[in-house]
C-alpha cells in the first residue's frame, strides 16, 4: 500500500535531510538535557562557592520546570528520569529523593502547561515559587524519615528562596536558548 | 508494529506515573540496601576524582598565590611577632628538653613500653561530599595504598574523621562533625569520659559525660582508647559552651577547609588478650576431650 505524505504546513523550500542537517538538529534539540547534565557535574566539583549544595537543585528544577512547560518535547519524562538518577548519583543525598522531586515538578509543569504558557512572567515565577515549596517540604519529610531523626531545616529553607531567586536569570537564559539556538529558523 | 493513535496517546500519559513509581522504588531500594547505592556512587566518584583533581588544582594555587601577596604586605608586623615568639619558644625548648630528658630517664628506670609507631599515608581532598545531610570529604588516593575502612583521618592541628568507603582510587572521609558520628573522649583537664556526637553543625555536641564532673570552658579534648583501631591521645579540640549546660566541643582541625590528610592504621595496635580460664576450643576434632580424672578439671 502506498503511504500518504500529507503536504506541508508552511511550503517553501525545505532543508535537506543531509547528515550534517540532522547532527545539527540533534545537538540543538539536546541543549536542555546537556545543560542540566553539565550544570550538575560542574555543581558537583570542588569549587568551594557559597552555597554550592543548595545552587545545584535550584537550578536543576528552574531548567525543568521551564522545559517542561515551554517545550515538553525537549524534555519528555524519560529525560528527567536519566537526569534525576545522575543527580542522585553525584549529590550524596538519600537515593532517589531527588529523582522524586524532578520528576514531580515535571509532571505539575506538563500538567498545567496549557494554561501556564499563556500567563504573565511574574505569575508563572510565582506559580514555580509554590511548586518549589512544596516539593521542597516533601523533600524535608523525606529526608526526616529515611534518617529517622528530625534534620535541621534551615538549609531546605534557603534552597527554596535560592530557585525562586535565580528563577527570573534562568528564565532569561532560556528564553534566549530557545530563540536562538533551539528554535531555529526551520523550526522544530 | 502498528498501533493506533488513541492507544499510544494513552501509553503516553502512563509513562509519567510508572516513572514516579519506579522512583519511589529507588527510595526504597536506597533504603534496603545502601551498599549498592554508595558502590554506585564510589565508582562515579573514582572515575571522577581525576577530573575534580583538576578543578581543585588551580584553586590551591590561587590561594598561595593570595596568601604569598599578603605575607608580602605585611612582612614587618610578623617579623616583629615572630621575633618575639622565637624567644618564648626557645625558653620553652629548653624545658623541653629538660623534660624529654627527665622522661627518658623516668621511663628507663619503669621499664616502659614504647608505644608502636603507626603507618600513615597522606592524600589530598578533591571533593567535600557534605550535603544537606551529611558532613564528609573524598580523598584521593594512589590504587597501591594500603588504606582500610576505619582508619584515622587527622590534618595537622587535631582529628578529622573516619574512614567509611573505599575505592579504588578514593577513599570516604566522614567528619566528626557528621550527625551519625559518635566518639569516645577523654576531658583533659577535669578527667571525665564523655561522648562526642556530632549534629552536622561546625560544633559537634558533648553527651553522657558525669553529671558531678562538669566539663570546663576552654580545657582540651582528646581520643579515649575505649574502641579498637582509635588510641588514646589524638587532639579532637577544646571545650566551649554555647549556652549554660551545652557543652561543644571546638575541633582543632579546620574542618571548613580540608586540604591535606594523614589516614593513620592504628588497626592492629591493642589486641586483647584471651579471657584467663576460658578453655580453648579443639580444633579439628569435633567433640571436646573431657578430663581422665572429674578432680584433675580445669584448675588441676
């Protein structure tokens, strides 16, 4: 049976599948996984900044969360899966909870995405502020019963107000990423 | 295989939920059999550690190069300290000399046991793996160096930690600082025994010691011999209170700032003897050999 190929929604001249084409396409489409992969080995090094610890899951779930809301198809749920077992691997914490955290802040993105691409800057920020606290809190809990002692919570504190405060220079980032680099001309 | 629209849209959204199940399951697994987990991670950190040796290169040599600038600057003030310091120490030389001498005289006379020397390595620290939970460092290490789990880690002011994992090409440092980190310890001055327990903060906390034998601001703390392959003696750091009836304990190591580190075996250096009247237990034979004679027993 002949298979149909329906036209093309914007026709004109379309690039050629050629090889370097399809390196390129590759490597613009994975700048999202690559970031937060190198963002989180870079984190993980000995650089002695302040607040190093703290900086490393603000800025895995701002990247995240904004991906997953813009465009889900840069960062589908296995790619946060592959990203939350690294983490988890290079920080030390107890197994998995930051894959949880990942995971969860992904799926509140997806879920809502319809609405949360279309509203202002400022509330989107704060919606992630909400989200951030509250995974942030069920990271606490966690943590609390895997040690099965209260840990002190001062630190979980202050890498919530981290993310929220490095939202709005993230954002900037990707907004650039995604105009310049990832949505290219041909677009995706 | 073809498959229609409707049911791969509903595949779709089952990937997000059966992901965070599988996640749950690592919790759980993390929490079943922490073994896997940390040989995952000391592999990761093995193949790492040269690289995080990179990273921590250039920074050492920034702050010599800090350090030097500001020797530089001022040069004459620590002339001037050290001039006068020089003087104290050379009377405090003589005496302890004087000592030494005296002490050597003493322990000939006692017939004394010389204490044996232990072997260490030192190594540097590429990565500090404290997070929100823990206090540790990863030091890095030649594949050839014999260094055991349980070893001593000291800088070169007073004790540092124990050594809990060992790679191939790096070893796990956990701080006294560390929440899980319990010590025994010995109060020099006021000669009270005590427990150092450590709650992740710079200051690790002073428990079980005598009610009726306080600890007393500002005297020293050193090991206590009470547990194997840890000897009596080693610097821990000085008594402070925080408020009235919490004593901390102050460590002489910097432990913000771990450089270097010595990893002393002192595994092997108190055996105990057998317990006196306890017989033997035959080896090869299955059953016991009993006495010829009921009055010839174990004390005949």
């Amino acid at each position: 049976m002949k298979t149909f190929t329906p036209p093309p929604i914007r026709p004109g001249i379309q690039p050629r599948s050629s090889m370097g084409y399809r390196i390129d396409h590759g490597v613009r489409s994975s700048v999202p996984f690559l970031f937060v992969f190198f963002a989180t080995l870079v984190l993980s090094a000995p650089l002695n900044l302040p607040g190093q610890v703290e900086l490393m899951p603000a800025i895995i779930m701002v990247t995240i969360f904004l991906w997953s809301v813009f465009a889900p198809v840069l960062m589908p749920s296995l790619a946060v899966f592959v990203l939350g077992i690294w983490a988890d691997i290079l920080s030390f914490g107890p197994a998995g909870v930051m894959l949880l955290m990942m995971l969860i802040v992904h799926g509140v993105a997806l879920s809502g995405r319809y609405t949360l691409a279309r509203v202002n800057f400022f509330i989107l920020w704060l919606v992630f502020g909400v989200v951030m606290v509250g995974v942030t809190a069920l990271q606490w809990v966690l943590c609390c019963a895997l040690a099965l002692h209260i840990v002190e919570f001062l630190p979980f504190v202050f890498e919530t107000v981290l993310a929220f405060g490095s939202f709005p220079v993230l954002y900037t980032g990707f907004v650039w990423t995604y105009r310049f680099v990832v949505n290219n001309a041909d677009g995706a | 295989m073809p498959v229609s629209i409707q049911f791969r849209q509903a595949l779709g959204k089952l990937v997000l939920p059966a992901l965070i199940l599988v996640a749950c399951g690592v919790i759980l697994l993390g929490k079943a059999d922490r073994g896997l987990i940390e040989k995952l991670r000391m592999h990761t950190a093995d193949l790492l550690a040269p690289a995080y040796g990179l990273v921590a290169w250039p920074q050492e040599k920034l702050r010599w190069v800090s350090g030097n600038l500001q020797d530089i600057r001022n040069l004459e003030a620590e002339n001037i300290r050290l001039r006068t310091e020089n003087a104290a120490l050379r009377h405090w030389y003589d005496v302890a000399a004087a000592l030494a001498d005296e002490n050597a005289t003493l322990k000939a006379n006692l017939h004394w046991i010389p204490d044996n020397a232990p072997t260490f390595v030192s190594g540097r620290v590429v990565r500090d793996t404290s997070g929100l939970y823990a206090r540790a460092v990863l030091l890095a290490l030649n594949p050839d160096t014999a260094v055991r789990k349980g070893g001593i880690a000291l800088d070169g002011a007073g004790l540092v930690g124990r050594v809990t994992e060992v790679g191939r090409r790096s070893a796990r440092v956990l701080l006294i600082t560390d929440s899980s980190s319990r010590l025994p310890v010995t109060l020099e001055s006021s000669h009270a025994a005590a427990i150092m327990a450590g709650d992740n903060s710079a200051l690790p906390r002073i428990i079980f010691y005598p009610q009726d034998n306080v600890p007393i601001e500002g005297e020293r703390v050193v090991t206590n011999g009470e547990i194997e392959s840890l000897p009596a003696g080693l610097p821990v750091g000085h008594v402070h209170y925080l408020r009235p009836g919490q004593p901390v304990v102050v460590p002489a190591a910097a432990l913000d700032h771990v450089d270097m580190l010595r990893v002393f075996d002192y595994e092997d250096s108190v055996v105990p003897p057998d317990a006196p009247g306890r017989v033997p237990l035959p080896t090869g034979s299955g059953a016991m050999p009993l006495p010829a004679h009921p009055d010839q027993g174990l004390h005949g």
